[in-house]
C-alpha cells in the first residue's frame, strides 16, 4: 500500500504543473497601456518603449499610407495619432508624421 503513496503524490503534482502552465499561457504577453506611457509626448530623437521595436507592431502597408519607404533595421510603428519611424537597433524615433 505504501509504494501507492508516492505515485498519487506524483500524480497531483503533475496536475497542478500542467494546470499552471494552461493558466499561464492565457495571460497576454504585451500590453501597451502600462501607467505612464498613455500621457507622454514623443518627438524625434526620444527612445520608445521596446514593444514598439518588435515586428509584430511594424506597419507593413507604409506605402498605401503614403509614408516613406523605411531603411534597413527600421519600421513605421502607430503611435497615438502620429506614424513613428523607428531605428529598430537603436529604438530612437527618426521621423515622426502626422497620421
């Protein structure tokens, strides 16, 4: 009865390790209204933060936009009401234009 014990224990552990990671995978990864971001003013030169240097925030249809083509190891990013050009390695706005 005793070698029972051992295996159910690992039993429940395993249940509440997977359970933890489900619950984990739930939470969103990046949110953009962190306290203090929402009432601050970019302009050229400023550092973004680094959710604005990842790809999935670059805007891939600058062209119909009517923005410049960005250079190597730059993006347009949205940002408030303005279109930010990023220097992606640096994370400094080079170029900011009304949207």
């Amino acid at each position: 009865m005793q070698s029972k014990q051992p295996i159910a224990a690992l039993a429940i552990t395993l249940l509440c390790a997977v359970s933890s990671l489900s619950y984990a995978a739930d939470d969103p990864g990046v949110t953009l209204d962190r306290p203090g971001t929402g009432d601050r003013e970019y302009k050229v030169g400023d550092p973004v933060p680094d959710e604005y240097q990842r790809e999935s925030m670059e805007i891939k249809d600058w062209k119909s936009r009517h923005l410049k083509a960005p250079a190597e190891h730059e993006q347009w990013v949205q940002i408030k009401g303005k279109y930010a050009l990023i220097s992606v390695p640096t994370g400094t706005i080079k170029e900011l234009v009304n949207k």
